[in-house]
C-alpha cells in the first residue's frame, strides 16, 4: 500500500478511536498532527490518558497555527476542560461564536463567580438558554439567595417541558435527598415497569429514592432493592418501606459483589415487561418512568429509551466531572423491554466499575439505530457526594483525573464489540 494511504488509513483509524472514546489507542496512533481534526484527536486524547501538559501544549499551539478552529476548536475545548478549565478557557476565547454555557461553566471553575453571574445573565436577557437551559443551573450554582435557585431550577425544569420541584425542607439547599414536587401520583397507568436498585450502605438516603419512585405519575411499578450486604440499617430502612407499599420488593446478598452483580440478581427475578434501574441516592422527576415507556408503548420497533441527568451536591451546586454541559447521559437509565433485551443482550457484566457503558453500547448494536430513542430531558437528579460509586477512589472519576481501571476496561470493551461487530455477532 502506497505511504499516503497508509498515512491516511492510520488517521481514519486513530480518528474512529478517538470518537470511541480510547484514548490512549487513539493517541498511540498519532505523531504531528497535520489537520485540525488529527490534531484535536491527539490532543484531546493525550489528555484524557493522563498526559495533560503535552496535550494542552499540542491544542495551544495548533490553536495559534490556526489548523484547530471552529467546530474542532470547540470540541477540543470542552474535553480538557475538566482537566485543565485554564486551558480551555484560552482555547475557548478564540472561538467565535462560541458555547457562552463552556464559558460561563469555566469562569466558574476558575472561582470567578462574579464574572460567570454577569456572563450567564447577560446570555439569559439575550435569549441564549433556550439553546442552553443549562445557563439556568450555571447562574444557580453562582447565586447564593435559596429563592433565586430555586426559581432558577424551575426555570430550567420548564425548558424542557418538566414539572417544578420543591424542597422538602426549605430550610436546608436543594439536593437529591431534599427534594419533592406537588404532581399528582399514579395517575397512569400501564404495563408493570420494574424498577432495579441495588444499594450499599445507604440507609440515610435510599428512602428518598424509593419514595421518589413510589411518588412517579406512572402507577404499575415494581422497585426491586437488592441489598448488597450492607453494613449499616440500609436493609431495615427498605423493609419498612416495604412493609408500607407492597410494590417494593428487598432481596440480600450475604457478600457484597457490586452494583452490577446486583442488577443482575434482580434482572433475574423482575416480574415487569420493562425493566429499568436507579442508583439507591438518586432522585427521579415524578414523570421519569411514564416519559421513558410513553414511547415504547407507541412504537413496537423501539426497545429501550435513554434519559437524562443532572447530578446535585448535598450544598445545592450542580455538578459534572467535565464542567460542561451539566445535563448529560444518565448512565442507569436504559428502560427497555425484559424478555427481548435479556434473550438477546444478556446480563451486565460483573466488574466494578463501568458496565453500564459497556451495556448501553451492546444494546445499541444488537437493536441498532431504529430499536432506541434518547429523551433529552433531565428525568433524574442524581447525588453528587463522597463514596458514591462516581466518586469513589477506586470505581469512580474525580475531576482532572484519571481512573485507570475504567480506561482499560472502556478500551477493552470497545475492541471486543468492534470485533465481534467485525465477524458479525450482533447481527440478527
């Protein structure tokens, strides 16, 4: 094969690696970058993989050469901004016209909070949040006066066609443990919606989890707690939930083998022709599961829906590991058809740490495009605190960090469905 194709074949290579999100393939692939795409790919993958300093140098200074602008420039932005918000802040600033959420999100990161307050409010009177709801939750997280937020996440929730939410107590900040809405309970119904949660050490806040399922406008459900053998009062907390409302259900593990294996337990023994999961400290709007079935009940060729999340710190503040965009992909929120997904997709696989990544990509090769749809509307607010599975030191990805361990696993899946997909074994 001539050298120019060969050239041009790597950089289709590293390019469809670097859109799969594996990093560190990616980057093994490129040396200097002659386009402003390989150069967004490199950079933008030697950060993610750890090696932030030469990544930013390499983005900056194709900034400067001007092969990075426009769309490439913006994307090249907001990936490192979790790693370096003061880089992408300067990448940022020659991007015309630019994301005005990316700026205000990194003017907060920087503890700016002066200037983002000014930024979000002036793109706000100028009419950019119905482009970017975020800019509300951006302009909350800079506001202290509890009213004002409160209005603001309202105003946010009305964007997207969503009920307001309330505190339960309005006395402490909004947080996933603190929040209710006045929307009238079980007022559809349908076809019986099991909902998956398994749950470890957390009696403090599972109850409010639970409730907010039990509180859904969607009726026919069943939330099937796998306790996975916590230490603390999580399984009595559940059982006297339990003993109040018979649609949940609590099963134990006597050893803890992880949130996936617990999903799988209870894959194993719902009774409900959808199934979906939440996480034992999250929080679900009251139409999360009527919104998510709407759909599959109006199309037989849909099998799963996907939703949204915004994740929310017990002191009020909205957060995401990459600054921007707060409304993001809710990992655990596949709520699909039981008996189709589970002939032919199976069960979680039983690691640590990110199988809902590896689950959601299988779905979507074995049903292909047509078999799914994502809602984009913020369906959960998820609980952004120390120890959870997200920000665990072990299973978890703190800002500007890297975990190894879901890196490797994310690279490894990736090539064992691309090569699957390569021998044909997703097809029908």
């Amino acid at each position: 094969m001539p050298e120019a194709a060969c050239e041009t074949l790597r950089s289709e290579r590293a390019w469809a690696l670097y859109r799969l999100g594996c990093y560190r393939s990616a980057s093994a692939l490129l040396r200097s970058p002659a386009t402003g795409r390989e150069a967004l790919a490199l950079g933008v993958s030697l950060v993610a993989s750890g090696r932030t300093e030469e990544g930013t140098r390499l983005l900056e200074r194709a900034r400067r050469n001007r092969l990075l602008r426009g769309r490439n420039l913006v994307q090249a932005a907001t990936a490192i901004a979790a790693f370096n918000p003061a880089a992408a802040h300067s990448l940022s600033e020659a991007i015309s016209p630019a994301s005005t959420g990316l700026r205000v999100a990194l003017l907060l990161a920087e503890g700016r909070e002066e200037e983002a307050r000014c930024a979000a409010r002036a793109a706000i009177a100028k009419g950019k949040a119905a482009e970017e709801p975020d800019l509300y939750l951006l302009l909350a997280n800079a506001t202290a006066a509890p009213g004002d937020r409160l209005r603001l996440v309202n105003t946010f929730l009305a964007a997207h066609q969503l009920a307001e939410v309330a505190p339960i107590d309005a006395a402490r900040p909004l947080s996933a443990a603190n929040l209710t809405s006045r929307l009238a309970a079980g007022s559809v119904r349908g076809p019986l919606v099991t909902i998956t949660m398994p749950a470890y050490n957390t009696e403090t806040r599972i109850s409010r989890s639970i409730e907010s399922l039990l509180a859904q406008t969607y009726r026919d459900i069943e939330v099937l707690v796998v306790d996975d053998a916590s230490t603390d009062g999580t399984f009595e907390v559940v059982k006297r939930l339990a003993a109040r409302d018979d649609r949940v259900r609590l099963m134990r593990r006597d050893r803890n083998g992880g949130p996936y294996a617990a999903r799988n337990l209870a894959l194993a023994h719902a009774r409900g022709s959808f199934v979906t999961c939440q996480d034992s400290d999250d929080w679900a709007h009251p139409e999360k599961i009527a919104r998510q079935v709407r759909p599959l009940l109006k199309d037989g060729g849909l099998v799963f829906t996907l939703s949204s999340w915004v994740r929310l710190g017990d002191e009020g503040q909205f957060y995401a590991r990459q600054i921007y965009p707060l409304t993001r992909l809710n990992p655990a929120s596949p709520l699909f058809r039981r008996e189709a997904v589970l002939a032919r997709a199976g069960l979680y696989e039983e690691v640590r740490t990110g199988a809902d990544s590896e689950y959601i990509a299988r779905l979507k090769l074995i049903f292909g495009w047509r078999g799914w749809r994502r809602l984009h509307r913020p369906l959960s607010f998820g609980a952004h605190r120390p120890g959870s599975l997200m920000t665990d030191a072990g299973t978890g990805i703190a800002r500007g960090e890297i975990n190894r361990e879901r890196l490797d696993y994310w690279e490894e899946w990736t090539a064992r469905h691309i090569e699957r997909f390569a021998r044909g074994g997703f097809a029908e």
